[in-house]
C-alpha cells in the first residue's frame, strides 16, 4: 500500500474513503531500563529506546494499513506519527491518516 505524508498524491485521482489509525502502547523491560540508566550517564544514543520505538511504529502502521485495507483503500496520505507517555514507563505510539481509493481519470 502506497503511503505519504504529503497532502495529496500528485497525478493521481481518488476519493477519500476517510480517517485510518493505527496504535500501540509499549512498556520498557526494567532489565533493559537499568542498562538504559547506565548509558544516561555516559551519553550516547539509548539505542534499547530506539528499537522499542521503531518496533512499536513498526506494529502501529501494520494496524493502520489493516484498517485502511478493510476498507479497500489504494494508499494513505498525510501520514502522520505521534508519541506520548501514557505511564511511568509506557508509551503510546499512534499513526494516522486518510485512506483513498485511486479512482479513473475524468
């Protein structure tokens, strides 16, 4: 499924089909948040974060593009990430945007 941030697909037709979102909420392992401490005080990327991160967006776009397969759409567009603390040690990663179905020239 073609997916963009950008406002509109150029050279294509379509009809908005509407809303598609996709969301996870991931806890941390408090074994990998000691050694994530560790790392806070030397400096450097917290790369076990980093990966926490990209595999919840990972899960998010997948639920996403599910529900935007359900409804039959041909791409999402204004693609959007966002990111909040839900809980001490938990975080929301949630992506939307709206599902379109290409359509034929006029």
């Amino acid at each position: 499924m073609l997916m963009s941030t950008a406002e509109a697909i150029p050279g294509k037709n379509y009809e908005v089909l509407g809303a598609v979102r996709g969301s996870v909420v991931r806890a941390k392992h408090i074994g990998k948040d000691i050694l994530a401490g560790f790392k806070s005080i030397v400096g450097g990327e917290v790369t076990v974060y980093t990966e926490l991160l990209e595999e919840a967006r990972a899960i998010a776009t997948r639920r996403m593009e599910d529900e935007a397969q359900a409804m039959n759409a041909d791409a999402i567009i204004a693609l959007r990430y966002v990111t909040a603390a839900v809980m001490d040690g938990a975080s929301e990663v949630m992506v939307y945007g709206t599902a379109v179905k290409f359509t034929q020239s006029n």
